[in-house]
C-alpha cells in the first residue's frame, strides 16, 4: 500500500562546494583580524567614538546638562516687539 520507493542522493554541486568553503575561509579570517586588532591595540589607548549619544561622553562620572538647558543656553534673547522694525 505505502511503499518507499527509495531515492538517488542528491549530490552537491560543486559550485555549492566552492560557495560553502568560500564563506567559512571569509569568517575564519575576518574573526583572526579582529582578534589580532584586539590584542595589537595598546592597554592605555583612548578609544574613539562617533556616536552623538551623551552616554559615550568622554566622562560618565560628571552630570551632564539636560537638553531642555543646552537648548536655552543656545537661544538667543529677542528684542521686544516694540522695538522690531
């Protein structure tokens, strides 16, 4: 009634070889560069960041102004209206 025929293999293409070593060679050395850069880089050296964020200010010890005042700190006074011409 429900007889398994039984299957050829599937062979890998060896493109699909050459793809799936490509790939793991790429990781291996990507993964041996940046473990290299991690143990080159000098213990006392400052690292550098481009966020905006004030958490990654040069000093998370000392308060920070909130923006409500570096906004008002940067708005300058206006003229009374009498005095527009």
């Amino acid at each position: 009634m429900n007889r398994k025929r039984e299957r050829t293999p599937i062979k890998k293409s060896r493109l699909e070889n050459e793809v799936i070593l490509a790939v793991v060679i790429l990781y291996v050395l990507l993964s041996a560069a940046l473990l290299l850069i991690h143990h080159v880089q000098p213990e006392d050296a400052a690292t550098r960041t481009s966020s905006t964020s004030p958490a990654h200010g040069p000093s998370l010890a000392a308060p920070s102004p909130s923006a409500a005042t570096q906004r008002a700190e940067r708005v300058r006074p206006r003229a009374p209206a009498g005095d527009r011409p």
